[in-house]
C-alpha cells in the first residue's frame, strides 16, 4: 500500500472538508448545510463534469478505444451486480440481495469527481470520454437489479409490480442525475464543435468555480455520511465486511479490464472507481419505488456510510497504486 499516496489525497481540501463534516456530527455541532444548497451544489457538479467530458469528448472524438471503453463500462455494471447478488444471497433474501447488488453495480458521480481531483492533484492526464463511460453505467445496474427481483422471486410478490417495465426505464434511463449528465455531455459536445466561444465563456462556471464547490458539497457528504453510520449495526458484519471487500474485489477486476483495454493510468484510475463506487442516489430512489420490500437502511447505510468514505480517503490513492503496479506506464 502506497501510504503517501493515501497521506497526499487525506490531505487535499476535498477530502478535509469532508472530515471536517464528518466531525460536525461526532462533537454535537450545530452546524448544518441548508437543504435546498447540497442538491443544487450536486447538480451544479453533474452539470460541470458533464460539461467539460462533453468538450474533451469532442476533442478526442469516438475513436475505437473511446467505443471500447464505453462498452466495457456496460459489460461491467451489467456483471457487478450479479456477482453481488451472488455473495450477497448467502445471508439475505432476494430482496435485500438484489437492491444491494444494483447499488454495488451502479456508480458513484461524487467519487468519480474526487478521483479527477486527485489525478489533477498528482499531475496524471485523463480524458474527458471517461464521463461518457460514467453517465451510461447507471441505468444498467438498476435495471439487473430488477431483473433479479423479477427472475428470483416471483412467487413472492404480485407480479404486476414487477412488470411495470415503462416505469422501470423511466426511472433507471431518465432520473434526474442521469438526465443532467448525458444532457451536459451532448451540450457540451455540440458546443465544442459548432461554437467554440461558448467554450470559452462557460469556462469560469465550469473551471474555476468548480473545486470549491466540490468541498462545500463533501462538507454536507461528511455530515450526511457520519449520520449514516449508528445504521450500519443493524446491517452486520457479513454487510459492513462487504461494504469494504466489494469494492477492493471490483477495483481489482476493473484494472485488469482497464489493463486489455489499454488505457493509460489516469483513464485506468476513472475506470477503476466507476468499478468499484456504489450509488447512494439514483439506486436507492430507484429501489424504494419498485423494491419496496427491500430494506433501505441496507442499501443506503452501507453505500453512503462506508463504501464512499473508504473509497474517498483510502480506496482512491490505493487503486491508483493498483493501476501503477498492474499497468505499465509505457501502454
């Protein structure tokens, strides 16, 4: 383990503010983000990162490893959550298990923002068609995730819940994340390509604002994540094991994946976190509509709770060491 790695991302203002929330909670400070600020300060991110890969998308164009890759993200949030589902019906039922997986199978947009601003921090280039890569691997995960419940348990529910496939691509294709990303991305591709000025202009929303607004919204994910945690004694240590095994055991599979890909370490790195996140938003929203009978503080406790700190503080300079030991620096 590259503890230097770990030392220099543990201390960039991203990752402190979100101790600092954290701490918010642990000495009883009164300290509190209004409500409408954090889900305006998480659109205004999407937003921005959507933005700025849909202009290096445009530099790069859709070359054969851009395609490639986009493919491989699908392939892996479609296989994520079976794996998943796998391990995790050794001690819950289809429900829980199938809610969980999905979680695990889908994609965290806030890591992967911090991931970018730990490459810039360390100086490793990256492409922006990584957030092509990241926009598309949300809805596939939910979807498997229901696909389970269905295939799993029909006898167990009315299966009218289970058919209501509009719903189900309504909410896994257009929920409001997925929406502003894919949106922002072909913004900000057409914008490159048919008016560049507008590049130019949009550049001290998208640039400059952009770290700071990344702490202040860690600051909130520290509180939020640090309520999270009396939860996670109700879910046990088989879940909290998982909670902090799975995303190792994903981060592993998605370097060598990124590895035949050919992808240099930054990109490595994005495909990396994307394997290894797991969505504390659009799943559960997705979940709570149409897997009522899993239970939330599960899926919510272990992804919001643990996973994404871990994957913050210690997960990110530790794949990036995975990346740098597994893929030459000459591929």
């Amino acid at each position: 383990m590259n503890t230097s790695l770990i030392l220099q991302n543990v201390l960039t203002p991203p990752v402190l503010f979100f101790f600092l929330g954290i701490l918010v909670v642990f000495f009883q400070s009164d300290l509190e983000i209004p409500s409408p600020l954090p889900k305006l300060f998480s659109l205004y991110l999407l937003l921005a990162i959507g933005f700025k890969g849909g202009v290096q998308l445009e530099a790069s164009g859709l070359a054969p490893p851009v395609i490639s890759t986009v493919f491989a993200a699908i392939g892996m949030s479609l296989v994520i959550p079976l794996i998943c589902f796998c391990i995790l019906r050794i001690k819950f039922n289809v429900f829980n298990s199938a809610a969980i997986a999905a979680a695990y199978g889908s994609i965290s947009a806030v890591t992967f923002i911090t991931a970018e601003s730990f490459l810039e921090s360390q100086g490793i280039p990256f492409d922006g068609f990584m957030v092509a890569a990241l926009a598309i691997m949300e809805s596939p995960a939910i979807i498997v995730g229901l696909l389970l419940v269905k295939l799993a348990a029909p006898k167990e529910r009315p299966i009218e819940r289970v058919m209501r496939w509009r719903e189900i691509l309504h909410e896994s294709m257009l929920n409001g994340s997925v929406y502003l990303l894919l949106g922002s991305l072909l913004i900000g591709f057409l914008t490159a390509a048919f008016n560049p000025s507008g590049v130019t202009k949009m550049q001290p929303f998208t640039g400059k604002l952009f770290y700071g607004v990344e702490c202040f919204f860690l600051l909130d994910m520290g509180i939020v994540a640090a309520q999270r945690l009396p939860s996670l004694k109700k879910a046990g240590s088989f879940l909290i094991a998982f909670a902090i095994g799975m995303p190792i055991f994903n981060a592993f599979i998605g370097v060598l994946v990124a590895k035949a890909l050919s992808l240099q370490p930054g990109n490595a790195l994005l495909f990396v976190v994307l394997c290894a996140s797991a969505s504390y938003l659009a799943v559960p929203t997705a979940m709570r509509m149409t897997v009522p009978e899993a239970k939330s503080s599960y899926y919510i406790s272990t992804t919001l709770g643990l996973t994404f700190p871990f994957n913050i503080v210690i997960g990110i300079p530790v794949y990036m060491g995975l990346v740098n030991r597994i893929i030459p620096l000459t591929t």
